[in-house]
C-alpha cells in the first residue's frame, strides 16, 4: 500500500481512503457485508476510514457509521493500531434530511458521544467541523473542539465544506491538519477557490468527498467517451480513471471513495497502480466541462 502524511503531522497514512457513508444510509447493506468490506479494505492496506456523526437514517439512528466501524475494528483479527478514523460533527438529519448545526453545546455533545462511540479509550484521531454554521461563527463552533484537544478527546482537528478564509479563522482557533471539501471532475471549485493551492503551501491534506460525482454521475461514467477509452487502454474502471486523477491534482489529495461491496473498495485500492500523463490528466478535465 502506498503512504503519505496526514497533514503536517507524523502520523502515516494510507494513499486512498475508506468513506463510510453508503453502509449507513437508507439504502444501507446488511452489517455483516459492511464488516466485510471494512475488513477487505484493511486486508488490502488502508489506514484512512473516513465517517460522520450524521452518516445514519435519521437523528434516532445518528453515529450509526461510527458504531459499526468500532464494531469492525473490534472484530478484525489483524492489527488495527495504525488505523485512523476520522470523523465529523455539525450535521443533523432530521426525518433524513441534512441541515447544519454549529451550537457549541451541540458540538460538545457530539464529540463526546463520537468518543465514546468510537472507544473511549484514547483520542478521536481525527474530528472535523462538517460544514460551518452562518448562525455561529467559526471560533465559537470551534472551541468545543479545542477544549477536546486540550482533556485528550480529540488528537488532530480538521475542517469540511470551507473557504481559504474560514480555514485561516480556523486555525486562529485550533491547529487543523485537513480540509475536506467536495471535489471531482464535475465539481472542481477547490482548483480556482485558492482552496487547493493553500492546503498545498500549508501542507494540509486534502480529502476530496464525493470524489466520483455522486451517485447520479458514477452510473453514467462508462459513457463518458474519454474517461471510457482510458479505462479500457489501461485495463482498468472507469472509478479507478477518476481516483488516479484526482491523486494527479495535487500530493496533499487523498481520495476516500465510498463503498458498500468488497468489489467497490478492491477496484479503488487498484487505481494506486494507475499513472495518468499530463495529457491524460487534461483529457478528463475537457471531458467533464
């Protein structure tokens, strides 16, 4: 498996990612075929699994995604120690809906129930704020989780769906070791919002969430003529054409496909092996404007 850094810490993590949130929604797998694919992707070498508090139903089944990963983890016979789950909070899902809530009494809350959904008994790798709240600015929403830091809740701090400005007020708050913000070949904001560029001068690592276009677009895939023609030349998926660019972008990405079948995190793990030209690389870029 293939390594980089998590941010500018000395933490090592795996090159691509696991994300949690289809084992958790209303279209859900069984647990046990959700176990499976998380111990696949530690077979296979992943150490990044990517979740939420909010990756449930509904409000009466939140951390559901982070329960069932503990769960996996307990139960994989290997060793788990070098393993980083990073998780979110600031998200609600009343009646499966998605609204913000950035209330530090709520966020509190949250990491605390994340901490002990997630072990208890060491530091959440990883929390990071969901999507910042325009009710709350970003220092109050974020004081709950530098308190965390300080009682050892919390080890490192990231930050999701932010701009270069409410990152920088971010780390004016708390140290921040990543940014995750939505990023694809049909969604590519974090190239001309400066969003890229700084985590690169800054050395944060970049997490791209629905880094396949989402649903709607990752079923059509195979009929886009350039990325089609990729795959097959490479003899390769058209998921693993669309992984190998988004590494291609930048040395802070790390992609965390989701996945709810074995065969969905072994095709991701593959496209380590892919290596697209700078031709190839802006053969996607036309393909998907």
């Amino acid at each position: 498996m293939q390594t980089t850094k998590l941010g500018n810490t000395d933490v090592t993590i795996s090159a691509i990612g696991l994300g949690g949130m289809p084992m958790s929604l209303s279209s859900r797998p069984p647990e046990s075929q959700a176990i499976e694919v998380i111990h696949r992707a530690l077979d296979l070498g992943v150490t990044l699994i990517d979740t939420a508090d909010s990756y449930c139903k509904d409000e009466s089944d939140k951390h559901h995604n982070e329960r069932l990963i503990t769960k996996a983890l307990q139960q994989y016979k290997g060793d788990t120690s070098q393993v980083t789950v990073a998780t979110k909070g600031g998200l609600m899902r009343p009646n499966g809906d998605w609204t913000r809530n950035g209330n530090p009494k709520h966020l509190r809350q949250t990491i605390q129930v994340s901490f002990e959904v997630l072990g208890g008994n060491k530091p959440i790798d990883v929390w990071q704020y969901h999507s910042p709240d325009p009710d709350y600015t970003i220092e109050e929403a974020l004081i709950p989780a530098k308190e965390a830091v300080e009682v050892g809740k919390i080890r490192f701090v990231g930050v999701s769906n932010f701009s270069v400005e409410q990152i920088k007020q971010a780390r004016d708050v708390v140290e921040i070791v990543s940014v995750q913000n939505q990023y694809n070949p049909w969604h590519r904001q974090p190239e001309f919002d400066g969003v890229l560029e700084y985590c690169e001068q800054e050395g944060l690592m970049f997490l791209p969430w629905s880094p396949l276009g989402g649903s709607r677009r990752v079923s059509r895939l195979e009929d886009i003529p350039a990325i089609a023609h990729l795959a097959k030349e490479k003899d390769v998926s058209v998921y693993a054409i669309v992984l190998a660019w988004l590494r291609a972008k930048s040395p802070c990405i790390v992609p965390i496909p989701g996945a709810s079948k074995v065969a969905s995190i072994e095709d991701s793990v593959r496209s380590l092996n892919v290596t697209l030209s700078a031709s190839e690389i802006q053969q996607v870029d036309q393909a998907s404007t």
